[in-house]
C-alpha cells in the first residue's frame, strides 16, 4: 500500500491528501487531521432470497464503514459517525434483482437504471454506485471506489465543506448469483446522502471484475 505523506514546514507537521488507502498511519493521521474510527455497527437479520441469494451481513456494513473512515482519515477527511452508516434495503433489492438474472454471464443486469435483465423481469430497488466481484468485501468495494475518480467524488466527495452530522452512507451487498455463482462472488452498492428518504446520486462508470 502506499503511505501516506507527510510534510514538515516550519516545524509544523501537516497531512496532505494523496488519494491513498491507509495502512499503518491512521493513528497517526486521525491525531494531526482530527477524526475518529468507526464504532460497533448495531447487529441486524441478513436477508435470504427464496433462490438462496444472501444479501447484507452486519459484518459487510462493519467491514465498509470501517475502511470507508480510514480511507478519510487518511487523506484527512473528517470521518462520518458510525450510526450514518445505514443498511440500505432499497440497494440491496436491485443487487439482488441483478444477481438473479439467470444468465451464465456475470455482466448481465449489471448497471443503472434502465439496464435490462435477460428473462425480461422488471427492475426492482434503487440505483447506486457499484463495485463487485470474486472475493469482493465491503472494505474492498470502498478501496474500489476511492481508487476510482468518478465514484470518490460520489460516494467520499473530498470537496465537501458542510457539516457530516446529516450526511449518511447506504450500503448494501448481494452475495452469490444464478445460476451457480459463489457466495464469495458479491455486488455491492452505496450512495452518499442526506439522511433523508433515498436520492438517485450514482455515477455511471462502474466495473463487475469476474
């Protein structure tokens, strides 16, 4: 991983963002920029489709929200607070959609609205910025997207001033696939919000790694 730079002038250390994932520097990083870690993620159901697909686990959202401020404290982002952190039961409907779609090709019904499933079935949930794949975490999907442009001014938008009491974080997984996709095989999805009622915000470049 790369690590983070840290720059000296006039005796003053200082942090500058360098779009990197953090590795050992997060303490380090949270004291000079400010910021906190992420606390316990309140444990919920995870949800089981009649075709055996499982969606979002308390361990996935833990596992995002947990990388998702490391990455922000990182490059000195002030951190979202862990309750923002929100299972978003409308994304994990489409991803499920998605992962249903019969077709031996992991590709089809992977995109945004308007995306078409091969049986013809009628889209179902809400849009949001995707990431997904073999062995595909939720602390990989939030890699996935600070390393993508497009989706880190989605999902982290660094140009941000306002407060973050009312921004929250959806997030939901699918996990496996017809007609014989793994569990470890997972599309992911998450929005930035405003803790209101679900918005579409999404960017429209995403990659499915088979």
């Amino acid at each position: 991983m790369a690590t983070l730079l840290l720059i000296t002038l006039l005796g003053a250390t200082a942090c500058t963002p360098q779009w990197t994932e953090p590795e050992l520097e997060t303490e380090l990083a949270a004291k000079i920029c400010g910021g906190t870690g992420t606390g316990t993620i309140l444990p919920f159901a995870q949800f089981e489709a009649p075709s055996g697909i499982l969606g979002t686990s308390t361990e996935d959202l833990q596992g995002f929200a947990n990388e998702y401020n490391e990455i922000r404290m990182a490059n000195c982002l002030a951190t979202v607070h862990t309750t923002n952190f929100r299972l978003g039961r409308c994304i994990e409907q489409r991803l499920v959609w998605i992962a249903e779609d019969p077709s031996e090709d992991p590709l089809s019904a992977w995109g945004h609205d308007g995306t078409e499933r091969s049986d013809g079935e009628p889209a179902v949930g809400c849009d949001a910025n995707l990431a997904g794949g073999a062995s595909t975490t939720g602390a990989v999907a939030a890699q996935k997207w600070w390393f993508s442009e497009a989706h880190r001014e989605s999902l982290y938008r660094p140009d941000y001033g306002g407060p973050l009491d009312r921004v929250c974080v959806d997030f939901a997984m699918a996990h496996g696939g017809l007609p014989n996709a793994p569990a470890t095989f997972a599309r992911v999805g998450a929005v930035w919000s405003d803790c209101e009622p679900y918005r579409d915000q999404v960017e429209r470049a995403d990659e499915l790694n088979e």
